[in-house]
C-alpha cells in the first residue's frame, strides 16, 4: 500500500489568534492536529506577553500570567521567523503602516513573500489580506479542524471554546468562518 505523505500548509500566525489558541487549554493538541506548519514572527512573539487565567487563589477572579511560548517552540509547533531579505523588509514597511502593532504587519509579509497562510482574527488583517489574495484562517476554523480531526469530548471542546471567551475576550464575529458552529457549541454552556 502507497501511503500519500501530507505536507502541512505552512502558517503564520498572528498574536489575537495565538492568544485565543493559548487561552484554550488546548494549545498542543489544537496546534498538533491542524495540519499546519506554524511560523510565529518575531514581532508577534514579542507581543504575546500575557495570557489570562482563573486565579487559583481566588475563586471567581482571573489574572494575567506570562507567556511563555517557549515549550511550543522547543517541541517544534511553532517555528520563529522574521523578514530575511529586503523585499520582505520592504513589504512589512508596507504592511507596518496600515497597523498599530508590528504583528500583523510582519504576518502579512511573510505570507505575501512566502505564500504562507495567515491565522488571525483580526478583522482589518483579514480584509487586507484578501486585497493581497492571501489564504485567511481565523480561529474558530483552527479550533472547529481540531475538533474534526480529534473528536474531543463535547465537555472539554465546550471548555476550550468558552476558555477563549472567558480569556482572550475574543467571540467570532457572525460573519467570520464557523461563528455559528462555534454558538451552536458553546449556547447553554
């Protein structure tokens, strides 16, 4: 029997997107069965400073803890990259002056230049992105793949989308990829 290798679609992934997956409690598994290579950006590994978590201390609070991205890279689910060479450079300078952060700024480049996804949540990020005819991924997408692909208990799916709520304030705009899946699972919760 011939076996098809899969190569998995390189990604670069921004910080609001990041978060979301850091805020799941399912980071290594999310990211393990996305079928991804993922490229996380100098830029964007400066920014994702903190995540929010409950405060074991005090029922009910959350507080803001360090991330630390450095068990993600270490194991090889996220690779750091930065513009290499001056067309790179040049279309991040670009890029750099349409956001307040350098984050998406430096996504947009290197996908553009390498023909890389962009995972982002970023609402303007994923309008320009089309403009460049980037392939957009949003979170809700990444998460729904890795229920797909895993078929997690309905419990601990349930907590990783409503953990993303909770933690990174982020909840899919209606418009965005899988926003009614995610509703569907996460209504009553």
């Amino acid at each position: 029997m011939i076996r098809k290798s899969h190569t998995p679609t390189p990604t670069v992934i921004d910080a609001c997107c990041l978060i979301d997956l850091l805020s799941s409690g399912q980071v290594e598994a999310i990211l393990r069965s996305a079928g991804r290579a993922w490229h996380l950006p100098d830029a964007v590994h400066q920014e994702v400073r903190y995540i929010r978590r409950h405060d074991p201390a005090q029922p009910g609070t959350v507080v803001s803890i360090p991330a630390d991205l450095t068990p993600l890279i270490a194991a090889g689910l996220l690779t750091p990259c930065r513009p290499d060479d001056p067309a790179e450079q040049a279309r991040f300078v670009h890029y750099a002056t349409m956001f307040r952060s350098d984050g998406e700024a430096m996504c947009l480049a290197l996908a553009e230049n390498r023909g890389w996804a962009v995972a982002t949540d970023d609402r303007k990020a994923i309008r320009i992105a089309g403009q460049a005819a980037l392939t957009v991924i949003s979170c809700p997408q990444i998460i729904k793949a890795w229920s797909d692909a895993t078929h997690p208990d309905r419990a601990v799916l349930v907590e990783a989308l409503v953990n993303i709520q909770t933690f990174a304030k982020f909840v899919p705009h209606p418009s965005m990829p899988e926003a009614a899946w995610w509703s569907r699972m996460t209504r009553g919760s």
